[in-house]
C-alpha cells in the first residue's frame, strides 16, 4: 500500500459566471495509495464532490494536476472541449459509483452492466459473461432480468457498483453512495465495498459527509473545509495528532471535571495498548482514584482503537508522574484544559509524544 495511485496537486477549480466567481478548490494536494480505502469528508459545500469529479475529468480543472495510476489525465484532456482517445482509455481504468445510481429504466439490470461494455465496443457474448460474474460478485445473479424499477435502493446501488466494475478498473470512485440508504442498507453496501477492495486490489476513494462511513471502511481519511484539505493521514496517524478534528469526530468523547483541583487526560489507544489493563493498573499502582469521564473504543480493521477521557485528582503538577505512567504504556496523552475546573497554568496543553 506504498504506491501512489491517485495524485492531485495544487488542485483548483474556480466557476465563474458574469458577476461572480467560485472558487470550489483551492490547492488540493491528496495522495491515495495502492489498495486503501480512502474518504474524503466534510461539510455540503466543502468541495468533495468537486474534488471527486475533477479525479475522473468529469469536471476540467482549472489549474494543477491530476494523476491516476501514474498517468497525468490533466495532459492527457488538453485544451480541447473533446477528450481524445488517451483520456477516453485512461478512463476506462477508473469506476464510478453514484448517490442517484443513475440506471436506465428502460433496460434490465443486466443491461444496465453491460452499458460500458457497450460503449467500449465488447462482443454481446463477451459482455453478457462479464456482466453475469459481476451480478453474482455482488450478490444480484438472481435480479440479472429484472427491471430496476423492481429493486430496493440497496439493489439499485449494488447494480451501479457492478456496472461501475464492468471495466475492470483499478480504481473506484464513490461519490456519496450511501446517503440515500437506510443504515442497515449502507451497511451491507460498504462491507460489499471493502470486500472488493480486498477481492479485486482495488483502489476506492470516497466521499462523504457521514463519520461512521468512514470508521467502517476507510484506511485513511481527509478533512475539506471551504475547498481545502485541512487534515488528511491515515487513521491511526489521525488519533496520534494532539488536536485532530477528524479523530475527534471518529472517536468523540465528552465530560468535564467533577470539581475544582482535578486534571482532565484524554488517552488515545492503538496497537497493543488498547488490550492491555493500563487504567486499573495505573489505579492500583500509585493508589490514584481514576474517574472514566467517556470513551469510544472501536474493533478497527481487526485491532481495537479508541480514545477515553479520564479525570485524576489534583493538579497537573500533582500527576506528572501518573501521566509518566501512562506515556510509557503507549498511550498518546493529551492535556484537556477547557475540561477542567480549574485551568492549568504554567504548563504545556498537551503532554505526549
């Protein structure tokens, strides 16, 4: 997972009408590696789907780059208003997985896979075969004659993923494609997602404005505010930065001090860490009464992660050593001043690595 297979740099895309302009990015460096998950959050109007559009040249960047399995499709478009044939076939090696699912309702949900296929010219035969295995891989063989009026959205999504896998691609781009399902449905959809990426290798970038997309499947994540990557990293990096807003998000954890004197530790967990009994020690060790403020502790790609808020009595500097303590153990320790009683003074906001 140490090759770069999604590259943008310096990434903008600025709309402009008679009066006014509007710039969606604005220096978009992103870097997606060989067979990771890899999401892309924020707010309505933070430039993801921009961004996601500008990956497969659906949308013209403005200026900067663009490059997908090392290949530069910013080149490749030119200064023409017609894609030439490099970028058509470039394209060819990225799917597209859609919010709306975008199928014709005049045609079967074979139909609908083999559309590509069409497209790109395959013999009948060889595109029906091709769209049959597709069917079976997400779990549709059954469906491969019926309308898609006669789906679930769940189906229906299912049928865009196999039609967005119809030629092969290396990389699959997901724009929204869970925030029209019920949470059960969003589900199977990303376990189907992750099953391909590990099945198939393949390359998925995602966006989305839902954190739990990201906890279920995402290797690693960004942050976009107002056209620009705030934070990005994987998420292990992600809970070992002191102030990120994404693991915040991913692992939230609240409470405050239960009274004046006392000290307000959030600990992050990761690695072997997080199974071992380092608060009861902690406890029993330096005879500490230890007050579990909040916690969000989550199984993550096989491993348990997390983060928790815990409340020592008396001042920093009464807990130097117990903090001590708790860096040898592996945790990441921070500081949290705006959940104490009494603010710390005199020393740094966050201790730790």
């Amino acid at each position: 997972m140490d090759t770069p297979v999604i590259t943008t740099t310096a990434l903008r895309k600025v709309y402009r009408s008679r009066d006014r302009e509007i710039t969606a990015l604005d220096g978009v460096d992103l870097t997606v590696r060989e067979g990771e998950v890899y999401g892309v959050v924020g707010r309505s109007g933070a430039g993801k789907s921009t961004l996601i559009r500008c990956v497969n040249l659906l949308e013209r960047p403005t200026s900067g780059t663009v490059e997908v399995a090392g290949r530069d499709l910013t080149a490749l478009a030119g200064r023409s208003d017609r894609a030439p044939a490099a970028l058509r076939a470039a394209r060819a090696g990225i799917g597209m997985v859609f919010q709306h699912f975008n199928l014709l309702s005049s045609r079967t949900v074979q139909d609908n896979v083999e559309l590509p296929l069409e497209i790109l010219g395959v013999t009948r035969r060889e595109r029906a075969a091709r769209a049959r295995d597709l069917l079976d891989l997400v779990g549709l063989a059954d469906k491969a004659r019926a309308y898609p009026a006669q789906l679930s959205g769940g189906q229906k999504q299912r049928v865009g993923i196999a039609r967005a896998l119809a030629g092969r691609p290396r990389v699959l781009l997901s724009d929204e494609a869970t925030s029209a399902l019920d949470p059960e449905t969003t589900r199977s959809v990303l376990e189907l997602l992750r099953d391909l990426n590990r099945q198939l290798g393949l390359t998925v970038l995602l966006i989305t404005h839902e954190m739990d997309v990201v906890k279920a499947v995402c290797d690693s994540a960004a942050l976009m505010k107002g056209g620009r990557v705030v934070e990005s990293g994987t998420v292990a990096e992600l809970l070992a930065t002191p102030g990120s807003e994404l693991a915040d998000a991913l692992f939230p954890v609240g409470g405050t001090a239960s009274g004046p004197d006392r000290t307000v530790v959030d600990l992050t967990f990761h690695g072997d860490s997080a199974t071992r009994p380092v608060i009861s020690r902690l406890a029993r060790t330096y005879n500490v009464d230890v007050s579990i403020l909040g916690a969000a502790m989550e199984t993550y790609d096989g491993r348990q992660i997390g983060r928790m808020r815990i409340e020592l009595p008396g001042r920093f500097e009464d807990n130097v050593v117990p903090i001590g303590y708790l860096r040898e153990q592996g945790l990441q320790v921070d500081i949290a001043p705006e959940a104490t009683a009494e603010p710390v003074t005199g020393e740094p906001a966050a201790v730790g690595k």
